[in-house]
C-alpha cells in the first residue's frame, strides 16, 4: 500500500455501496471498511435506502466507475428483493472490469476460466490461500464442492482445477450426495444450509472448507447441533441467534483439517478484497 501511494500520491481508494437495512451487510460492511484503514487503503461507502430502485442504484456504480479515487467496487450483497430477481447480475455487468474487485464481471468470469484473470472472486480466492498456506496438497486431490452459485461455487471449481485437483460440482440434484463428497479429499461447502454436512459426507482425513453462512433463530436447530453446555449454545441463549455453517460439529471428529463457520474463510475474504483493490490500482496507474 504504502509503495503505491507514494507512487501515486493517494492511496487505493475502494468504493462500496450498501442498499437497506440489513443488520448482517451492515456488519461486513463495517469490518471492510475497519480492515482497509489498517491497512493504509482508503473505502468509503455509499448507502442507498431498502426503497430504492435498482435505476438509482445503477447510478451509483456509475459514478463509482467513472471516479479517478476509486480504484475498486463493491456492491453488497444480497439486494433487498424490490429490485428484481436479476438484480445482482445487472450490477454486475455495469461494474467496469478493471474495477471489478469482487471478479463478477462476466469478462473477468470469461478470462477465469482460461486461468488468466487479474481480479477474482475474494471468498473463493481465500479459499485457495489457505488450502496453500496450511500445505494441503490440492494437485492431483479429489475434490468436491457442494454448492453452484456464480459467487462462491463455480469459481471455487475453477480455482481447483486449475490448480490440477480433479472437481466434482454438488448441488441440490445429485444423486446420493453423501457417497460423492465422501470421496473427496478437499471439500469445500456453500449451500447456506446449517449443519447439512454430516460426517458421512466427509472422507476420513480430508481437508474441509465450511464457507456456507446461515443466521438460526430457532432454538430446535441450535440444540441439534450442540451440546449441551456448548460456549455456541450458550452463545445463542445470550444473543438469541447465531451464524452457524453448512458442517456439523461432529465432522470435526473425522475431518483431517476443518475450516470452521465463523472465523474461517471470512477474515482472508476481506483481505482478498484489499489485495484486489491494490491489484486493481497498480493496473489502473499502469495503464496512464
């Protein structure tokens, strides 16, 4: 950071909008924004009411795209549900690609899958820099990802394979889930379903990435998942919720290395982010 802004005599600058009142997106929000000041890069958001349109919101991405402080966009998600089934990938597709800090962009999307993209998606990229960083073999491993959104699922198999992993795509349709994924030796969930995977979905010794995120409420299914006496059971009789993933807390008994819902892949997402945004401005200072 510091070397660029020497450079450039400003820091990197990253623009992100925020549309409702959505307590969790607030939460993020805040935590991006907390992370790129520690960092020495500079974010600012841009907060539009749960009642705008999706017109007002174009608007915005479209003064952030034509900005010469913002060297990256992101628009957080989820979209209130006013503005339409196709709202998400309408934004995407007006963001600038060399903007494109969350890797969305259908030009990004094209270049990933010929392995040559300079902004990828964050949450599937952390996923890769902490597979590598704990020495989890992901050349010639099996792997399964369970899940096939454009955010996390398809990146996430991409990334895999062109790291040489042999991938098996999962989702709501395939046949006998459990005796697929069991064969995996990398397996990497966002379904957003809590406590789906169960240890019989799980190869014993495999390495499991938990990125699903489900915010529960009912009591029923925090008591399903944890035992009595649990700091997590306990933490929801304080709060009254509780953000749990996709794996059960039993996997932890075969799982060889686990990735745990929260404080996992979601620290290296946002610093992805920032890595994307630096990357982005290093191009854009390049290109004068």
């Amino acid at each position: 950071m510091a070397a660029f802004t020497a450079r450039a005599g400003r820091p990197p600058g990253l623009g992100i909008v925020l549309v409702g009142d959505d307590p969790a997106s607030h939460l993020y929000v805040n935590a991006k924004i907390k992370s790129a000041a520690e960092t020495g890069l500079h974010a600012d958001c841009s907060q539009l009411p749960a009642s705008a349109s999706l017109p007002e919101l174009l608007a915005v991405v479209e003064r952030l795209n034509q900005s010469e402080v913002h060297d990256g966009i992101l628009v957080q998600s989820p979209l209130p549900d006013s503005m339409g089934a196709d709202a998400e990938r309408r934004v995407f597709d007006v963001v600038r690609p060399d903007k494109d800090v969350d890797g969305f962009h259908p030009v990004n999307v094209g270049k990933l899958v010929q392995n040559r993209a300079p902004l990828v998606a964050c949450t599937p990229s952390g996923v890769i820099e902490m597979l590598e960083r704990s020495q989890i073999a992901i050349a010639g491993a099996r792997a399964a990802v369970i899940g096939r959104s454009d955010i996390v699922g398809k990146p996430m198999a991409l990334l895999l394979m062109h790291r040489n992993a042999t991938v098996t795509i999962c989702h709501s349709r395939t046949a006998n889930l459990p005796r697929v994924t069991s064969q995996a030796d990398i397996l990497v969930t966002a379904m957003g379903r809590a406590g789906f995977v169960t240890p019989d979905f799980v190869k014993p010794g495999a390495a499991v990435v938990d990125v699903g995120t489900t915010q529960v409420t009912d009591r029923a299914v925090v008591e399903r998942l944890f035992a009595p006496g649990s700091k997590r059971r306990d933490a929801f009789g304080r709060r009254g919720s509780l953000v749990v993933g996709d794996v059960h807390p039993d996997v932890a008994n075969v799982a060889g290395a686990l990735s745990p819902v929260p404080g996992g892949v979601g620290p290296l997402t946002i610093a992805l982010l920032l890595r994307n945004t630096l990357r982005a401005a290093e191009e854009r200072l390049a290109a004068r």
